[in-house]
C-alpha cells in the first residue's frame, strides 16, 4: 500500500501582540556581554547625569525651599535670598543638602521609570489591549500606546510606588537646607547622616518618613507630567521631523514644566510639613502641624494665595538647565566609555 505524503498545513498568520523574533547575529554568551556593557554603561552615565543636574540644579532648589519655609519678612524674593544666603554662608551654603538628593535620585529615577513603565504595560494589557492611536502614524514601536488619561493614570502609579524612597530623602535633604548657620558647630545636624541618625534615634521610622502623606499628595501629580509627555512627544513626531533624543528632550522639558505649575502649592505645604520641627529628644522646637490640611492653612494665613507660589521662579528656572545639562553629561558618558 503506497503511503501518502504528509499534507502541508499553511504557517500560522503573525500573532500582531508579539514582536517578530529576530535570527541573532551573535552568540548567546555574546549578546549577555554587550547587554552587560550597556547596563554598565547607562548606570555610570546615569551617576554623572545626576552629578549635573545636582551641580545646575540645587543652588535653585535650595533657594526655593528657603522661600518656601521662611515668612516674607525674612527674604523679599528669590534675588534677595540668594545674595542673603552666599553672603553669609558662601557657595558651599547653596549646596546644602546636596549628598541624600545626588545618592537617591539614582535610585528614585531607576524606581521612577521603571515602575512606569511597568503601569503602562498593565494598564495596556488590562484595558487597552487592541488600543490605536488616533493620527499618530510616526508612534515608535517601542512605545507603549495608550489614551493620554491612562499615561496620567500611570504616572500617579509610579509616583505613590517612588514617593516611599523620595518621602526620606526629601526630608533629610530639607532639614539641611533650612539650616542658616555657617558655623557647622552651630548646626543641629552636622550632615545627612548625622541627621538621619538622630531622627530615627528620637522618632524612629515614623519621624524619618515624616511627610510622606504629603509626598503622595505632591507626586499624584505626576497625572499631568507623563499625560502632557504623552501630547507633546505626540504633536512633535506628526509635525517635525525632530530625532527621538530631541523630542524626549523637549517634550521632557516641557512636560516638567506643566508639572510644576500643577504641583507647586502642594509641594509648598509639603515642604512646611518636612520641615516643621518634630520635637521630643530633638529639642529642635514644639511641631505646629499635625494634617496636611493644617499646613496649607497655615500658608495661607500668613500670605494668602500668594503664598502657595512663593519661591516658584527659581523652581521654574531651574527645570530646563538641569534637565539640559543631564541630557549633555548622559550621552558624552555614554559616547566616551568603551563598549
């Protein structure tokens, strides 16, 4: 009996949800060493972004935050409080509190990336499985595409998920920051350790995340940093023909912007809450708010609305040079360090 040949079944049509496999051009113990080599390599850039966005950065911040928990009668405006703070500290007074800031943000950005990414991926999966963004045939294809609500959704995510490694630092970094004496004898914390030490000595965990209730409140306002991110890095790819670094960069930019106009007054009462004196061992003064409610009326009473914006401009100015100046240390790290 003639034995009949095997029919040939047609291949299975491309499932579209998962990418196209590409035959790798090196071996396997090849490709874990060039995947080595870009972690080592983003890590190392990563650490000298940080150096540069703290070095352009913080003398800004720190004068905001000074504005931020200081009365009127103290510092006019943001000009006043420099030329205040530089002649009677010197420069080294404007990088007060630089050390928890420059070691967390390696941290916080990893955290914070990271788990946005992560929300973006459930969120797609869960609720958005088959989504096509309308007019928007330059999205890349390692975007993950979603309504810009859910972006916003996603960054409030990621934002309550890094709150819990901001929360301590931006604590530690405050109380150095509102410490006006340039005697370091003078000083109730010496640095960020002996600051951290004496806190959990006296308040334990709880005094070391103290405010991080008013840190979740702050970054729930990441809603309008990657949903903005989202339009932005949108418009740019359907109306320039700008490369994607220089529309991350821009739409980053002013993204960050649309964040802070949004988010200022709460981070205002959450740095009145950080740096509120805790009390007991410390003896650093009797605390004046116990609710996040009780410090916003507070800013309030002093400088009415006004006060919930004092020492915006610096924050302002501060955003794109820092950003900028990271984006230049990132990719010249990344350019100049071996394969």
């Amino acid at each position: 009996m003639t034995k009949l040949p095997s029919p040939v079944l047609p291949a299975p049509p491309p499932n579209p949800e998962l990418p196209l496999q590409p035959v790798p051009a090196t071996s396997p113990p090849q490709q874990q060493q060039q995947a080595s080599a870009k972690h080592y390599k983003g890590f190392v850039a990563g650490v000298f972004s940080g150096i540069a966005k703290l070095a352009v950065g913080h003398p800004f911040d720190t004068i905001k935050v000074r504005l931020q928990t200081s009365s009127s009668t103290r510092f006019s405006g943001p000009l006043a409080c420099l030329t205040s703070t530089i002649r009677n500290e010197g420069l080294p007074g404007l990088y007060k509190g630089a050390t928890p800031p420059l070691v967390g943000w390696m941290f916080m950005d990893s955290i914070m990336l990271g788990s946005l990414t992560f929300y973006r991926r459930v969120i797609s999966q869960s609720f958005f499985p088959h989504y096509q963004p309308p007019n928007d045939p330059h999205l890349p294809p390692n975007i993950i595409a979603l309504p810009t609500y859910a972006h916003g959704l996603a960054g409030i995510l990621s934002g309550a998920t890094v709150s819990f490694v901001a929360a301590p630092v931006e604590h530690i970094k405050a109380r150095l920051q509102i410490q006006y004496s340039s005697n370091k004898s003078e000083r109730l914390y010496s640095g960020p350790v002996d600051a951290l030490k004496k806190i959990y000595k006296f308040h334990g965990v709880k005094g070391v995340y103290h405010g991080l209730g008013a840190t979740l409140i702050f970054r729930g306002c990441f809603f309008f940093w990657w949903g903005s991110y989202d339009v932005f890095s949108r418009w740019m790819r359907n109306n320039t023909s700008w490369s994607a670094p220089v529309i991350n960069f821009w739409a980053g930019g002013l993204s960050a912007q649309v964040f802070w106009v949004m988010s200022y007054p709460s981070d205002v009462v959450k740095q009145r809450i950080m740096t509120d004196p805790l009390g007991g061992g410390l003896g650093d003064g009797e605390r004046r708010f116990r609710r996040w409610g009780e410090a916003a009326r507070a800013v309030y009473r002093e400088n009415g609305p006004r006060g919930f914006w004092r020492g915006f401009l610096p924050c302002f100015l501060r955003a794109f040079p820092a950003n900028a100046m990271a984006l230049v240390a990132f990719e010249g790290v990344m350019r100049a360090l071996p394969e």
